[in-house]
C-alpha cells in the first residue's frame, strides 16, 4: 500500500474511524519533514504587511499579544517564552502549497491554511479549544502536546486571547520531527515547546450553524428582490398610538413569507462564501500584460496554475473561483474541473473561444500565471 500522510492508515479509515470524532497521533507521518521554512525565514515573512502574524509572549505569568506585521528588532531582546504564528503561509511559499496536496483526502471548501509557529524553550499559546480540524505535523524540534476532552470552557480573565483557566490533561505526547497529531473541533489542546521548534497547523474550517445562516442572509440581501411596499389603506383608528397593531404584524408576516430560496441559491452561496478571499488577500496582475492570444498560445504550451492565493471551487453546473460564480455551459468543463483538482494542468489542444477568454480574464487579474513564465521572453 502507497504511504500517505496518515501513515500506515488508510484514507477511508481515518475517515470512517477519526475524522470529526477523536484524536489520532500519527508517528513519521512525513519522516524527516521539517526544512520546509526556517525561523529565519518565518520571522522575514511576518515582518510582511501583506501576512497576518501574531507574537505570543508569557513573562512571569502575564501574557502579552501583538499583531503584526512586525520588524526584525522585535525579536532581538523577547522576555520569557514567546511564540510566533503566521497564518496562510500557503499563500506565500510554493512549497506550503505542495505540502498542502498531502491533504487531498479533506475537500478544498473545507480548508482554512496553513499557519506555522515557531516557539522557543517553553513557548506556546496556553491550553485552548478551537472550532475547527486541526492536524498538527511537527517541523524541527520537539513540542510536547497535552489534550482534553473537557467541557469547562472557562477562560482567564485578564488574558489578550483565549487560555483555559481550568485545563486538565487526559493525554499527552512528546512529537518530534515528521510525527503529527489530529484534533477534531473543541479538544482542548495544550503545545509546549521543548528546546526551540516549529509546528505546521493544517486547518480546516468548520463553520457554526449561526454563522452559515448569518452569511446566507447576507447573500439573500443582495440576491433576492421582493416587489411591491408597506400599505394600510384599511388602517383603523387605535386608542393607542404607540401600539404595533396585530394588523401591522399579519401584513410584514406575509410579506416575510415571501422569503424563499432554491437548491440552487444553496449551490451558488455555497460557492462564492467557500472561495471567497479572506480580507487581507490581495492579487497582484502581471507586471508585463501578454496579448490574449500569446497568452493562450503559451497556455497550450506551458500549462497554467493557480495562484497561491486562488480558491476555485464547482459544482454539477457551476464553477468559483475567488468569489465569483460561471456556469459550466460552453465551458470545457474537465479541463477546468482538473484546473480546479490539482491547481494546475498542461493542455495541448486548443481552448474553446469561452474558455480562452475566461482563462485570460483570470490572467489579467493575477487569479493564475503560466507555469513556465519565468523561462519565456514576454512579448506582445
């Protein structure tokens, strides 16, 4: 059987046995990972203003938070232990992006990023719950990992962010490099570093109910037209003027009944919220512009892929890509699917009048590049 990420476990029983209902630690899951970013070079890209960072610090029992984007000195002359986490470092460095495919198994609508952490001797975030899948793979170093099915979710009260007041360990594992642990959502978990080390959170978003429901009706909000206006032509004189009338609530009643939606504003919410950028996601567009038609002529020959920052999502008929929805007709529909899948594709064929023009559009916005750019003279 072909190794995978899990080991010697197979995808469809992990699935089957742990996914969303208990922990699993993983020894060598990735023997000899952890060259894939240095503290070096997690410090240069947290000093990024286009990065979402954080410096986690506890000092003679205090903790201290600060946001970046940071400068080098910061880190010069840090008290205590002190961690540092930087989020969505796929969209960043090719390599995180590639280590990301190891996860294949668990839908692309269902990830969040990957963020890595370095921590010095001692250094962590303090015993916490998260809402979401974690797997948490081991870089260099050693952390010790401490978890609890707990459900006191009391936290200190003068703490910057969310630490346990009451955590009480029922497990606990030292991982070295290549060893990962996975926490489904609400394990309360607690990492301490032993000697500096590095840890790679692969998350994967589980969304509240309340907060689905929140984000429909937003999209229900631009979406959806009800015709027509409050009227009360039948209006009755009322003793009190202050009232609501039974009257008023009926007629808003039935007006809100109007209220409707269709599996398939499911589908088109679904895709556009799932691939929507996060707000500090910005493209850059090509700094030399190619003509459409070089463009695809170089498409045909290179391939293309996604931009590390490009979520492209589908369904039977409908394709995302960043927040935005196409159907498939006129489309060619397995190209873009595969473009979709892997986040890149080679195609030698021709593009289909439609399909060329929705590719070069993506092109000019900075949503996917050439895959041999950098080897070809860009000429007009």
């Amino acid at each position: 059987m072909k190794k995978t990420i899990l080991g010697g476990l197979s995808v469809e029983h992990f699935l089957r046995e742990f996914w969303q209902k208990k922990p699993l630690l993983i020894r060598q899951a990735s023997p000899g990972f952890g060259k894939l970013l240095s503290k070096e070079k997690l410090i240069s890209l947290s000093c990024n203003e286009e990065a979402q960072s954080r410096l986690v610090c506890l000092h003679r029992r205090k903790w201290t938070l600060s946001h970046g984007p940071f400068k080098q000195r910061d880190f010069v002359k840090l008290k205590g232990n002190w961690a540092l986490l930087v989020q969505d470092v796929n969209h960043f460095l090719p390599s995180a992006q590639l280590l990301l495919k190891a996860f294949n198994f668990i839908p692309h609508a269902r990830l969040d990023d990957l963020m890595v952490s370095f921590a010095s001797d001692g250094g962590g975030v303090g015993p916490h719950f998260d809402s979401y899948d974690v797997f948490l793979l081991q870089g260099t170093g050693k952390r010790l990992w401490q978890i609890s099915r707990q459900k006191d979710q009391s936290l200190l009260p003068d703490a910057p962010l969310r630490v346990l007041k009451n955590f009480k360990a029922e497990q606990e594992w030292l991982l070295e490099p290549g060893d990962m642990l996975y926490l489904p959502p609400n394990y309360a978990h607690h990492g301490v570093a032993v000697g500096e080390c590095m840890t790679y959170s692969i998350g994967f978003r589980a969304p509240s109910h309340q907060m689905l429901v929140n984000e429909f009706l937003f999209y229900l909000q631009d979406h959806f037209t009800i015709s027509g206006m409050y009227t009360d032509s039948d209006l009755m004189l009322d003793q009190h003027p202050a009232r609501i009338s039974e009257a008023m609530i009926d007629k808003v009643s039935t007006v809100l009944k109007k209220i409707q939606f269709r599996e398939n504003d499911i589908k088109h919410f679904l895709g556009k919220y799932l691939s929507e950028p996060k707000a500090q996601v910005f493209f850059t567009p090509p700094k030399v512009l190619l003509a459409e038609s070089k463009f695809l002529k170089l498409a045909q020959q290179q391939g293309i892929h996604l931009d590390l920052k490009s979520q492209m999502l589908f369904t039977d008929k409908l394709l995302f890509m960043n927040g935005e929805d196409y159907s498939f007709k006129l489309l060619m529909r397995p190209l873009l699917k595969k473009l979709a899948d892997e986040r890149e594709v080679s195609f030698h064929g021709k593009f289909n009048e439609q399909t060329g023009k929705l590719l070069y559009e993506w092109y000019q916005n900075g949503y996917l590049h050439l895959s041999l750019l950098s080897r070809t003279k860009a000429r007009d």
